[in-house]
C-alpha cells in the first residue's frame, strides 16, 4: 500500500479546494446540528462520500475524490453504513447488561456477591474488548463490501467478510494503525483552531473531521486494490 499516499491524495486533486470546502462545509453543519435529529443528515452525507472514494480507490483511479453531485445518493449510502455498522454493534448493548448488573453487585456490601460483581465486570469488559477488536477488523471489509455492491446485506455476509479480512490481515491492521494516528493528527489539527478563537474552530474541527474519513477509506480502498480476494 501507499501509506503516504493516503495522508495527501486529497490535495492532488485539481479541485481539492472547492471539493474539501464543500466536505468541512457539510461537516460543520452536522457538528452545529448534532443535537437534533436533522444534524444527522449531513453526517451521513459525508459517510456516503466517503464510500464513493473506498470505491473511486479501489478500482485505480487517481483522483478518487468524487464530485458533490449525487446527494441523494450519498445520504442513501452512508445511511446503509450507519446502519451496518449499528447492527454490528448491538452486542455491545447485550454485553453491558452484565457489566452493568456487575457494578450494582459490586456496590453491595456482601462479600460473595461482590465477588461475583466483579467477575462479571471483567468477563463483561473482556468481551466487549475483544468484539470491538473484531469489529475493527472487519470494518475494512464492511466498507468495501458496501461500496462495491451498494447493498445493505453485504454487510452481514460473514463468510465473504473474514475471507476479505483474513487474506488482507496485514494490510488491515496496518489500516486500522494508521487511522489511530490520523486521528491524533486529525486532533492537532483541530486543537489548531483555538489560536484563531471561534472562527478557527468552526473551520479547523470539521476539516480535520473529514480528513480523517477521507484518510481511512483511501486505505481501505487500497487494501480492497491490492487484495487478491474478489470483492464482489
């Protein structure tokens, strides 16, 4: 893979400025609606075009930043991967009831049941650590799967997932690696904006926001063009 490829291709692209503007732009006006419902949607707009440049990625070209056309369609798309990666996450919710029990348990004074608090508590957080390890593991496949075949099932087909995710382990963790350190550039970025008070802020934290995502699914969409797992 091009690792450094994926931290600067955005800025290659003839109409970077425009293109990144339009993306920090969309971001901002998630962040300043997030509290309500319609703060959603323009979130998943730009989950949508993120899987447009997973696919622009994989299939070679060298300018995977797609045009902010197809709204609709970019709504449509990041819906269906809010949605798959929602559902993955459902163990989660069924895997804190016992951290949750655990913690009431442990705040009795009786000495057996405390003990058996803080045995669900541990046996509860090693679950969830190693479902959230799996999840990340498989994140890669989900993405790509879902933007070469635009269908929300493909994001359940195990099978076709782990096979993905198995043959390109390498290139997943090294993924999944440097994701972890775009996000902290990502935050220095965005820390970057309280020198400029309010107004820097309003720029710096959607930017690195969408940076991040653009960071991530040119990474996984290389890992999907160098993979010798078909993808469909």
């Amino acid at each position: 893979m091009d690792i450094g490829k994926s931290f600067t291709y955005m800025f290659e692209d003839p109409d970077w400025l425009r293109k990144l503007g339009i993306g920090t732009f969309v971001g901002l006006i998630g962040i300043v609606f997030s509290p309500i419902l319609i703060g959603l949607i323009p979130l998943l707009m730009l989950m949508g075009y993120t899987l447009d440049v997973v696919r622009n990625t994989m299939d070679g070209r060298q300018l995977p930043l797609p045009e902010w056309e197809d709204w609709g369609g970019f709504l449509v798309r990041g819906l269906k991967l809010f949605g798959a990666f929602f559902v993955w996450a459902l163990p989660m919710i069924l895997i804190a009831i016992p951290l949750g029990i655990g913690s009431a348990l442990v705040d009795n004074n009786g000495g057996g049941v405390e003990a058996f608090g803080t045995l669900l508590i541990v046996c509860g957080s090693c679950l969830m650590l190693l479902w959230g390890i799996f999840v990340a593991l498989i994140s890669p496949a989900i993405y790509v799967r879902l933007a070469r075949t635009d269908r929300f099932g493909s994001a359940f087909e195990f099978g076709k997932l782990w096979a993905f995710t198995r043959d390109n382990i390498g290139n997943v963790i090294i993924a999944i690696i440097l994701i972890w350190v775009a996000g902290l550039i990502a935050a220095i970025i965005a820390a970057l904006g309280v020198i400029a008070l309010v107004i820097g802020l309003l720029v710096s934290i959607p930017f690195a926001m969408l940076w991040q995502y653009l960071v991530q699914s040119h990474l996984f969409g290389q890992i999907a063009l160098h993979s010798a797992t078909p993808v469909d």
